[in-house]
C-alpha cells in the first residue's frame, strides 16, 4: 500500500482540500441563494445592503455597550462620578459655560487659588457637553420622567459624551470602508470596539478630550487614505472606487466583513441570463477615441468630486483636532505632510484638496480668534518640578515593549502588521505610509504612553490595508480571531476580576462615596478656598463650587508644590504661611501615607518624622502615622487648625476629615493648648 492511499494521506488530502471544497460549496449556494431571491421578486443586492446595515448595528451596539462596562463605577449612591480628576475640571468648565452661555473659558480660578491658571483647555469638548445636556433637558421634559438622574442632566451628558462619540467613530469606519470598498471591514469595527485602549479613551463617565481627538484624527487619517487610494488608482486608470485586487480579478468582489463586496459574483446565474436575454441591442459601436473621451471625462471627473469631498474631510478634521489641542494632532499632522511631501509632494496643492485646505483655515482662523494664544513660556515650578510629576502620571509614564501591553490592545497581529504591509506594497500605494506612520506611533507610545489612543486608532485603519495580502478569506478571520487573545484575556481581568481585585474596586468606590459625603455641605458660608491632595482637589471644587489651591493640570503646579510642602511641614509656623498666603479656609486630610509619599517624590526630599499630614489625618490613620513620644508640630498649629464648626459626622469619616482654618485675628485670641 502507498503512501499516499494510507489513512494518514487520505487524512492529510482531505485536510488540505476542506477550505477549498467549503468555498466551492459557498460560492455554488451563494449562487442558489441569489436565483432564489431574483425568481422571489427581491434584489440581492437591496439584501446586501441590509444585512451591512444590520452589521453596523450590531457593531454599534456592541461599542455602546463595551464602553459602557463600567456602570457601576460610575452611577454610586444615586450620583454620577467620573473616571479621572481631570474629568472634574472639565465639568466645572462645562457648568461654566452652561450658566453663561457664550463663555469661552480662558483662565481656571478654581485650581491654583489665588492665582488660578491659563488653562490649554479649548471649547469644542464644553459646548458638546452643554448641547448634550440640553437634548437630555428636551428628553426629560418630553418625557416627563421622575428619574433621579432629572436634576444631573450636565454630569450625565458628561459621562454619556464618550460613548456617543465611540459610536460615532464606528458611524466613520464602516462609511469610510464602505466608500473605498475595502475587504476585511468587519476587522476593523470589532478591533475598534474591544480594543481596551479605544475603549477606554472613550468609555463612560470620562468627558476627556482625549475622546474626541480619537474620532477627529481617525476621520483626518482615514481621509489622508482616502486620498492616497484614490489618487493611486486614478493614476493607474482605474476606476477609483475599485481596489487593485478588483481590478486585476474581477471574479473576487471588494469589500465587506469577510471580503466579500457588493458586486454580484460573474458566475453565470438565472437571473443574469434573464438580462442579458431581456436588454436592448447596443447602440452602434463609435470609434475608440469617441468613446474614450466622454467615459474618461465621466470618471475624472466622479473622482475630482470624491477627492474633492475626502479633501474637504481631511481639511475640517485636521482643524477641529488643532482647535482641541495643539499636541498630538500637531506632531500627526507633522507625520502626514512629511510623508506626502516624500511621495508625492504635488497632490498637497492639487485641486481637489483646495477646497480642503481652505475650510482648514478658516476653522483654524475662528479657533484664534475665540480662544486667543494659549501658549506660554514655563515658569519656574514647571521647570524644576515638572520632571518628577510627572512620574505619577499613568498617561506621561512610558511603555515597556517587553511587556503585554501593546498585544493587549492591538492584538498578536500587531507583529505581523509590518511584514503584511510591506508584502501588500505593490497591490496598495498606502501600504508603506501606514507602516511608516504606525513604527512612528509606537515610538511616541513607548516615550507617552498617552499615544497609545492614536497608535490604536491608526492600526484599526491599517487593517484593511494590510490583512489583504493573505489572500485567504478565512484564513485572515481564523488568524485575526485568534490575535485577539491578549484582548479577550484583557477583558478577562476586567469583567471577572480576582478577590483582590474586588476589594481594591469596592474600597475606590466607598471611597468615591465618602468623598462627596463629606464635602457636599461644603459651599457658601461654610466653604472658601480649600487645601486638599491635588489628585482629589478638581473633584471637590465641582462638587462644592470653590477653587482649590492644587489641580490635576500641570499649570497648577504651584499650587501643587505647595500642597506637598505642607503636608510635608513638620513646623506649624511654616504651614501657617502656606495657609495665609494662600487664603485657605479649610483643609481636607487624606490617608498620610499617600500624602507623604507623593510630596516626598515631587519635592525630592525625605519626609520628616513629623509631619501635618499624620497630624490632620483621620483618626484610624492618625493613630497608625503617630510617632514616638510627643513629638507633634509647634502649638501655633493648634491654634490656627481647629476642627469644631461643624457637626462630628460631618468633619469626618472612615477615609477623610476637614479642619476648619481659624481666621487671622481669631486664632490670636484662641490659647494654645
């Protein structure tokens, strides 16, 4: 018996013909399913659409609600907190804005008291929130519910404008495949869905610019693309709308989930003999030149007008991205023109990217004149401590290539995304700019890991670029489903965390809750300016409506440097200083160690034995923080920092505590103790 008749070469030619005997079985009943729907009096093509449509939604369902799995971190105790404190700043803004419309917020005097900050915050992100907060006032009122979240309608459109624009990134892939009738769509929407890293840029209860600039970049890429594609193809003398697999085999349509496109397969079907038989004669044949020139001039001009329409895309975005922020849409556009510039310097100022540049201007021209020049020169607290601020910043911290973080957010793909891309050079003009674009990005993430929101953007449009270079259908879904394991382990973690991940949820929340309880009395009469650790500072002067001597942005630097410095203080005179010359009416304390610690790193000093961070803290910290003997702060301390104003469960509770700062001419008359 040979080889080839034992069970094991029957075994290994039956596994080497499955794929090609189930495409062959799909094709026939792709057929079947077509001449079945024409004798049926439905347009298979009307069906297609509809089951994209259907695609769509599904996809944008499953973006809302990925986005939106941290319900309950969010929603406590009938209230809404939001993910970061810089979120908190944003909604004072948001609230400022939305009690004098019009406003465009130039300076913060709720961080840094007194001085306050010229904040690089822009409007765009403010004026969404408040028209968000003003379809939820409509819905309300329309609806004439009794919810709770009724008289919260600002803090939910904040917390709701992530997912919103999420989808609307989503909205923009699928048109934006579907327009270039790209293969492997369906990629592209899932990995945008799930990918941790986009989830989180947009996920609930975070009202971050950072979510905007997703959406608006991904439209400037996408539309760069665009223009690349089509100016690829025009110079080839294709038909723009056609990828080059397309035109090189019309017998493979372009375009769909899983490549399939919207172009009825050439196999001879009933339907297609019953209109080659029904049409009418062709007209008389003209000359080639005749013919040539109108279908020519027809097509060149189709294409002006799309490029005209991506142009003017590109142009708006770019814009809209440097009126929010001057960074990172800065350094990518940087990127872009550098690469258009290398490959084709001509298309930058053709026609159809006229119209584009124009809007580009003129969007820009309003920005300047609304916001003003935000740029300053650093002052000398940001250039002495901005070095080691920074340091507790997760989004400044930079990426270890050694570790899993980037498979977890791209997937195992991320690897073989350079090889594939250069295989698919030749078939797609836009390959190498993609990949050229993409090994920047992974440079800027391992210096930021802020970048990784970019970098994760750009790599979901690159898949329909370069997954097409594996040729096989289902041998790209099967190796792109199983790249999504680091993904899938990802959110493993998060939906089903271990015990102690648990704990460490349930203590933020509690902590969250205790937070708000404690200070919600905290206004009027019975506020001012207050000291508190800067990470927890932007939320108490949303909540309270006073200014806070730190703040969550580097321009409170100040400010922040001399929270640390006295919560360090180990002599009562010094922190009565910083308390004067700030105006500081009342102080929260915090656990000590983490007041300690972070004032020791941005100081770059060695805390003291005593300091006034152990002295305020709560009393379960206080007694763990106390040191030997009765080593306490001088008595002016006493005399200044004095906690009896108001009711005992108001002053404090299981993680804080507020101390009430005696007035000048009041704490004179007080006797030490």
């Amino acid at each position: 018996m040979g080889a080839g008749s034992s069970p094991q070469g029957l075994f290994w030619r039956v596994f080497r013909g499955f794929p090609q005997a189930l495409g062959s079985v799909w094709k026939r009943d792709h057929n079947i399913l077509l001449d079945t729907l024409w004798r049926m009096g439905v347009n298979p093509r009307l069906v297609k659409r509809l089951l994209r449509l259907a695609a769509l939604l599904f996809f944008c369902v499953l973006t809302l609600v990925v986005r939106c799995h941290n319900l309950r971190d969010v929603f406590l105790d009938g209230r809404i907190h939001f993910v970061d404190p810089d979120c908190y700043s944003r909604m004072t803004r948001a609230r400022m804005v939305a009690e004098h419309p019009g406003t465009v917020v130039r300076h913060h005097d709720f961080e840094n008291f007194p001085q306050g900050v010229k904040s690089h915050t822009t409007a765009p992100l403010d004026y969404l929130i408040v028209a968000g907060k003003k379809v939820l006032d409509f819905g309300f009122w329309i609806s004439n519910s009794g919810s709770v979240l009724r008289g919260q309608t600002l803090d939910l459109a904040g917390a709701l404008v992530g997912p919103v624009l999420g989808l609307l990134g989503a909205v923009f892939l699928a048109v934006w495949a579907w327009a270039l009738r790209v293969r492997f769509w369906g990629m592209a929407l899932l990995l945008y869905a799930v990918s941790p890293i986009l989830v989180h840029g947009t996920v609930l209860g975070r009202p971050d610019h950072q979510a905007l600039l997703i959406v608006l970049l991904m439209g400037a890429v996408g539309a760069e693309m665009a223009l690349v594609k089509m100016g690829a193809e025009l110079s080839k003398g294709g038909h723009p709308e056609r990828s080059v697999a397309e035109s090189k085999d019309l017998s493979r349509p372009a375009g769909g989930g899983g490549g399939e496109g919207d172009t009825l397969s050439p196999t001879a079907s009933t339907h297609e003999k019953l209109e080659v038989v029904a049409s009418p004669p062709p007209p008389p044949r003209l000359s080639r030149k005749a013919s040539a020139r109108p279908r020519s001039a027809h097509l060149s001009a189709s294409a002006s007008l799309r490029m005209t329409a991506w142009g003017i895309v590109a142009g708006v975005a770019w814009a809209l991205s440097l009126w929010v922020s001057l960074y990172e849409p800065g350094i990518l556009l940087g990127m872009v023109l550098g690469l258009w510039l290398a490959l084709d310097r001509r298309a930058l100022c053709s026609r159809e990217r006229r119209v584009g540049w124009m809007a580009f201007a003129v969007i820009l021209a309003v920005a300047f004149l609304l916001e003003g020049w935000r740029i300053e020169a650093p002052d000398a607290a940001m250039r002495e401590y901005f070095g080691r601020w920074k340091e507790s910043i997760g989004e400044l911290a930079h990426l270890d290539l050694r570790s899993a973080v980037l498979f977890r957010w791209l997937g195992w793909l991320a690897l073989a995304a350079p090889g594939l891309l250069i295989l698919q050079r030749k078939a797609e003009r836009g390959a190498l700019p993609a990949l050229a674009l993409l090994v920047a990005l992974v440079g800027l993430t391992v210096w930021q890991v802020r970048w990784g929101y970019f970098l994760a953007a750009v790599f979901v449009l690159a898949l329909p670029v370069f997954m097409p270079a594996l040729r096989k259908t289902w041998v790209a879904w099967l190796l792109f489903v199983i790249a999504l394991w680091p993904v899938a382990q990802d959110w493993d973690a998060r939906l089903f965390p271990d015990a102690e991940a648990q704990r460490d949820l349930a203590v933020r929340r509690a902590e969250a809750v205790a937070l708000r309880s404690i200070v919600a009395g905290k206004t009027g009469a019975n506020g001012g300016p207050f000291l508190a650790p800067w990470w927890l500072s932007p939320p108490i002067a949303y909540w309270t409506g006073q200014p806070g001597v730190a703040g969550s942005s580097h321009q409170s630097l100040p400010g922040i440097v001399d929270t640390a410095r006295f919560y360090l203080s180990a002599n009562g005179d010094e922190a009565v200083a910083i308390l004067r010359a700030r105006g500081v009416r009342w102080i929260l304390a915090d656990d000590p160690e983490r007041e300690i610690s972070t004032g020791a790193a941005l100081l770059a000093v060695t805390p003291p034995a005593v300091t006034m961070a152990a002295l305020l803290a709560p009393r379960g910290a206080q007694r763990n923080a106390q040191p030997p003997g009765d080593e306490w702060p001088a008595a002016p301390t006493a005399r200044v920092i004095y906690g009896s104003v108001f009711p005992p469960m108001e002053l404090e509770n299981s993680f804080f505590k507020i101390w009430r700062v005696r007035p000048e001419a009041e704490a004179a008359n007080v006797p030490a103790p």
